[in-house]
C-alpha cells in the first residue's frame, strides 16, 4: 500500500452549497493523475452487471492495484468521506463497485466464507491483520479505541482486505450510524451459530473500525507518535560513548576504583604516562622520603672508622 502522510478530505464548511464530501474526494482523485488513472482503469473492469459476464477476480485485483499505488490521501478519502446525508453515504458505499466486488446472488454463510478465505495466502494474511490491527477487547470496548489508540492501523487493515474473497464495504446509505460487513450471514451455521456471531460482530459491531473511520472524515486521525521512555542521568554523570565519567577527585579514588591508581608501564618508573590502556591522565610519581639525620651520622661514622682501620697498616708500611 502506499504510504503517504494521511490526509481527511475536507468537511463541508460552506453553508451556500450542498454538502457532499464524497464529490469533493472524486474531484480530489480526479485532479491526480495516478488516482484518475487507477480509479478508471478498476471502474472499467468492475463496472459490469451480471449480464455482461462480470469478472469478479479481475476487479478484485484492479481494486487491490487501487488502493497499493494511490496515495492514500485520496484513495481513502474516497473510502472515508464522512457523510450528512443519504446521497453522500450512497456514493461512498458505490466506491468499490459493490455489484462486482462485494454482492452476490446468495449470501454465502460467513464460516464458509472464512474458510475460503483461509485457504488463500494472501486473503489469510490480511484477515489476521484486520483482527489484529481492529480487534475490540473488553478494554477497548469500554474506551471505544483501537490497539495502541492506532486508527490508522485500523483503517489500514480494512482497506487490505478489499480485493480479497473477505471484501468488506458498507451495507446501506446510513450517514454516520452504517454498518459494515462482508457479503455473508449466519443462515445455516447450525451449532457453530454462536462462533459465527462473533465473527460477524468483528465488522458490524466494531466501535474501533466504526470510530477509526469517523475520525479520519471529520481529519482527527493522525499518526501517533512513538513514545520513548526518557534517560534520566544523575548530577555528577555525563554522557559519553561507552563510558561513564564521575566528578570523583583523585584524593577519593582507591585501587579498585580507579585502574589506573596502580599501573602497569613499561619501566620501574612508570615512564612519561599510565599505560594507554588506562586512559591519558598521569601516574603519580614515586615520591623521595627524607632520610633521617641520626642515621646520616651513624653512616658517617662507620665510613670514617672503615677508613681509619685500611689506611694505618699503610702509614706503618710508608714509615719502614
């Protein structure tokens, strides 16, 4: 499908002419090539009564070509229009050429349908997007929202599937109050009735689909940004890449905190730096204690005595 920055079509704000939303949406489309051309070109292929041998597959898939290469600012605005009256609803209901795309002579039960529809990878695929992406939970149903408050998802979801053996599209010109089913009912279903209810009740009951598609014609719908939980750093930390530096002084810093407090360099003297694997900082240099003076003079006088006992055997001998 393609994407595009989601676009409601405009509300009717001029009291002095008729209000039809769905018109303006057609002009929309038909001022873009790319709408005008793909519009024609599934009108054309759709656009056959039973008597001139409609090709149901054909439309389905020049309305899936639709709906994947038309920004989706004008192919939903065609899909989504919201409606004041009757005439509205019924051009908004007429967008997908329902007596090709959608009705059928008979209604076929909608478990059977289902079934058809699972044995086709594709129509499978977007079946379980619609329940994913549209599901009602308890939760939601009381909020009246979507998975996640995600409208478009929603609206996403139901447009895949037109085009498909599951094609949902409205099934009256109700206003605002419609409903929206595939072509299938519950005639028949015997003790799979009830599962065949509930199954139902996913389209024609759902307030998500119902409220996605309100919101996007009265241009309330927009994407939902993604929410990022905030990194919270504490005063004395900053960033860095990888690293994490403290405001520790180096008086403070011990042996375990601190790798470079006892390096290993090249030399006994820890040469010009700390080992680069360290870091840059300088290694403290060893530092030189003061001898004590009492000692100095003991030495001193053990060298003078050492002196004394070598050089008087000399002085005897130099006498002779």
């Amino acid at each position: 499908m393609h994407s595009s920055t989601l676009r409601a079509s405009t509300h009717c704000l001029d009291s002095t002419r008729p209000c039809n939303p769905c018109l303006d949406a057609t002009k929309a489309c038909n001022l873009n090539e790319t709408c005008r051309r793909q519009r024609s070109a599934y009108i054309d292929t759709c656009n056959k009564g039973p008597q001139d041998g409609c090709n149901r597959k054909r439309c389905h898939k020049s309305l899936r070509q639709f709906f994947d290469r038309v920004q989706t600012e004008h192919s939903y605005g065609l899909l989504f229009c919201s409606c004041p009256n009757n005439a509205c609803a019924e051009r908004r209901r007429q967008t997908i050429v329902p007596s090709c795309s959608f009705e059928e002579k008979a209604k076929p039960n909608c478990l059977e349908l289902r079934r058809t529809c699972r044995l086709d990878p594709l129509c499978r695929s977007r079946l379980a997007d619609f329940h994913k992406n549209c599901q009602m939970t308890p939760v939601q149903q009381l909020s009246n929202s979507c998975p996640n408050e995600d409208y478009q998802a929603c609206l996403a979801a139901y447009v895949g599937l037109i085009g498909t053996d599951m094609t949902p599209n409205y099934m009256d010109s109700t206003p605002t109050n419609f409903t929206i089913s595939p072509w299938c009912s519950c005639r028949g279903s015997g003790n799979q009735e009830e599962e065949c209810e509930r199954f139902l009740q996913d389209f024609r009951e759902n307030t998500c689909l119902r409220n996605a598609i309100q919101a996007f014609g009265y241009g309330t719908d927009r994407p939902k940004p993604a929410t990022v939980p905030p990194t919270t750093l504490k005063p004395d930390q900053e960033v860095s890449v990888g690293v994490t530096k403290t405001t520790q002084s180096a008086k403070e810093r011990k042996p375990d905190d601190d790798p470079c407090a006892f390096p290993t360099c090249n030399d006994l003297e820890y040469g010009e730096k700390c080992n680069p694997a360290c870091g840059s900082e300088e290694p403290p240099r060893p530092r030189m204690e003061p001898k004590d003076p009492e000692n100095r003079s003991v030495g001193l006088r053990a060298h003078a005595w050492l002196w004394i006992t070598c050089l008087t055997p000399l002085l005897g001998i130099l006498t002779l």
